[in-house]
C-alpha cells in the first residue's frame, strides 16, 4: 500500500501537525447573568457552573476571565416580574440596572468586547419577543420598542448589539436608528436563523422568560427548515448586519455550513444552554468524558464554518486551554 493514512495518527507530534480544524479562545463569546442587587452569585439549577450575578460580583467574574484571555462576553438581564410589563418599557429606562451594568462594565474593563442581547421577552409580561395584541404578535410596531433599546443599549457602551427576537425588518430598522443618533460604529450580530428549539430551556429558567402562554413558532424558524435560512441570511445583509448567527448550533450545523459558504459576513454559532446541560448532566452520572465533549463539540461548530461561538463552555475552555 503506497497510502497509508494512519501514518498521519501515528503520534500526537504528527496529529498536531495536520489537525484542520482548531478552537482558540478567541474564538468564543462567554454569555453572563445579570441581576438586580449587590453580593450575588446565584447557581442556575438547570445549568451547573453557570450563575446569574450582581454587578459586583459580575466584574470580578470578569477579570478572572479575562485572566484566561476571554475577552468578549454577551450579558444578558434577568428581570423580577415587578418591573415587566406588554410594552418592555424598562428595556430602555436610563436607570434600570442592567444598562448601569453595562456602563460599569465598561468603565471597569473598557478594552473588553461587550455585546447585548436586544429582544423583549426578558421585560414583557408576556415572555414573548413583541408587543402581542388579541393574541398575535405585532411585527412593525414592536420595532419601535426594539430601535429604543437599541439606542439605550449602544449608549451604555455596548460595542455589539444582538437582536435575537427574529422580528421581520429589525436589523435594517435598528442600523437605521443608530446611525442617525451617531452610533455608527456599534456592530450588529443579527441573529439571523434563529430556531423554535427545544433546546433553550435552561436558558428560560435562567431568566424566568418563557412565554406566559403559547410558543414562538410564528417569529422563530422551523427546526424543519434549511432554504429559509438563506432569505433571512439575504435580508440581514442587505439591512446591515456585521456578523450572521445560527441559534442552536449543534442540530444545525448544516444551516452554518449553508451560510459559510454563502456570505462573505463572519458567521457565529449559539451553543445553547440545552445543548450545554446535557453534557454537564451526563458527564455528572459518568455517562460520558465533560472535556472530550465539550471539545469535540466545540470543533465540530468551527468546523462547519462558524467563526464564532457563543458558548457557556467558555471559561471550561479557557481553563482546559491554559
């Protein structure tokens, strides 16, 4: 035999040397919990090693990571459900703790890469990503709301703002808005294909966001859909976008494939919270090896084309990679 493929496995040397594709932590986006108070570090139940913070303690969680060489991190807020109502309108009240939050992270860390997540359900009452009217979701009218947080958020220091509500027209609709207020440098990471999964559960029970009835299959995708992708791909560009993601990553690997080779824009991939608890609750009971998972997991994402991940593994990561 003149081939001999395992001549390239022989050792770890020679295994390194062709290995196609590689994680770095440059590569990850670590999303965090914020909350309301001081002195808080609370453990999310259904996702271990994952916690929802104060800004106190949020900033030390900061610099530990950014000690592992984590630079970039998506905060997301966790409201009581005494400052939600239809309207989200403290999504875009000055004083609000997640926007000081934010301020303070910048002003604590300013060479940190801050993204924020823009969508309504974490402030409505209702747990929907829009304003709902005789139980169907307003598209043009919830805009409005979302270009308010929008400007709220980019001048609070946000250097990347996540629209991840799948609203028709918002991208286009927010660039608008942040360039006529001056904000022409703050990114847009659209969450372009964005699926009806039955993967975000930990991440609702994080913020106690699940709709208060019914589902989001009228604004989110069919997990059935692959063409569709490229419509909301084609949109996004056109509106403005400056990255475009896939959320969930690992049951779509195929739609960031379809997207890499498509778009000329950075690609970035959600490994969500569903996909990282099943690995931390089976590596709990001995089922399977947490490092090898996760890794494995990691570098199928890249390797179908994501640039990105977002990825509550990222600290793990960090860590394991030192």
């Amino acid at each position: 035999m003149n081939r001999r493929p395992r001549r390239n496995r022989k050792s770890e040397a020679v295994r390194n040397l062709v290995q196609e594709t590689k994680v770095g932590v440059e590569d990850l986006i670590f999303p965090l919990f914020l909350v309301e108070g001081a002195g808080k570090k609370i453990e999310v139940d259904s996702m271990p090693g994952i916690f929802r913070f104060s800004i106190d303690t949020m900033l030390h969680e900061i610099e530990s990571c950014l000690n592992l060489g984590i630079t970039t991190f998506d905060v997301f807020p966790a409201y009581p459900e005494s400052l939600k109502d239809p309207f989200a309108k403290e999504s875009y009240n000055p004083e609000t703790f997640y926007l000081k939050g934010l301020r303070e992270i910048k002003k604590q860390f300013p060479e940190v890469c801050l993204m924020s997540d823009v969508a309504m359900d974490p402030y409505s009452s209702d747990g929907h990503d829009g304003i709902i009217q005789n139980g169907k979701i307003l598209n043009d009218e919830t805009l409005e709301i979302l270009a308010k947080m929008s400007l709220a958020q980019a001048d609070a220091g946000v250097d990347i703002l996540g629209p991840s509500d799948m609203m028709d027209g918002r991208v286009g609709f927010i660039r608008e808005e942040l360039d006529q207020h001056g904000f022409t440098e703050v990114s847009i990471m659209s969450y372009t294909a964005k699926y009806a999964s039955a993967f975000y559960g930990p991440f609702r029970d994080a913020l106690d966001s699940a709709p208060k009835f019914g589902d989001k299959k009228t604004y989110q995708m069919d997990p059935s859909n692959v063409q569709e992708a490229l419509i909301e791909a084609d949109l996004d560009m056109e509106e403005g976008a400056d990255f475009l993601m896939v959320k969930p990553a690992l049951a779509y690997l195929d739609v960031i494939k379809l997207l890499k080779d498509n778009y000329p824009l950075p690609i970035a991939a959600y490994n969500v919270s569903g996909e990282y608890s099943m690995i931390k609750a089976s590596a709990a009971r001995g089922w399977i090896d947490e490092d090898r998972a996760m890794m494995e997991t990691l570098t199928a994402i890249k390797r179908a084309g994501a640039k990105i991940i977002l990825t509550y593994f990222a600290k793990d990561f960090a860590s394991l990679n030192r």
